[in-house]
C-alpha cells in the first residue's frame, strides 16, 4: 500500500514528492533543513520576481497592441464611406469623386 501510494505521489506530484523524500531524509540536527528552507524562500522570492515581470511585459504587449490597432484604424486608405440612401446610387458616385479628399 505503501509503494502504491508513493508511485501514485511520484507520478501526480513529482516535485512536492521529492522534497518531501529529500525532507524526510534529513539528519536531525535541523541544520540542513534550515538551509532547505532557506533556499526554497530563495527560489519563491526569484519565481515571484520573474511572474511580475512576466505580467509587467503583458501589460506592455496590450497596451502596444493596442496602440497599433487603434493607429491602422486611423490610417487604413482603404476606409470606406458610408453612402446616403436618399440619393440615388449614381449620383453618389459622383458626388464622391467631385469631394475632395483628407
């Protein structure tokens, strides 16, 4: 029952499995468990550091992303123009070519 459930930790948990072998491994006089956990504290404070980072450059992607899709809609040459229904369709036309564009 033992092996099952270690085999079972193993494969759903690899890293916690392991720390806790390594822990449970330990000689009692606690030094090296104090540098354990000394060095875990260590690997948190990076892993926190680089997550923050991480979100900082999203913040930066979206806000460009942003930037740049609000710029192609301001400068598309290729905007359309909305007609008036109330003229008749030939007539647009030429109203359209006699404006004068931006």
């Amino acid at each position: 029952m033992k092996r099952t459930i270690g085999r079972l930790a193993s494969k759903a948990m690899p890293r916690t499995y392991s720390n806790l072998q390594l822990l449970s491994t330990m000689n009692d006089g606690g030094e090296s468990v104090i540098a354990t956990l000394v060095s875990l504290d260590e690997q948190v404070r990076e892993l926190r550091a680089e997550l923050n980072e991480v979100r900082r450059d999203n913040r930066r992607v979206v806000e460009l992303y942003d930037l740049v899709f609000a710029r192609l809609q301001e400068d598309t040459p290729l905007k359309a123009t909305a007609l008036r229904l109330d003229v008749d369709p030939a007539e647009a036309s030429v109203d359209r070519a006699d404006d004068p564009k931006d």
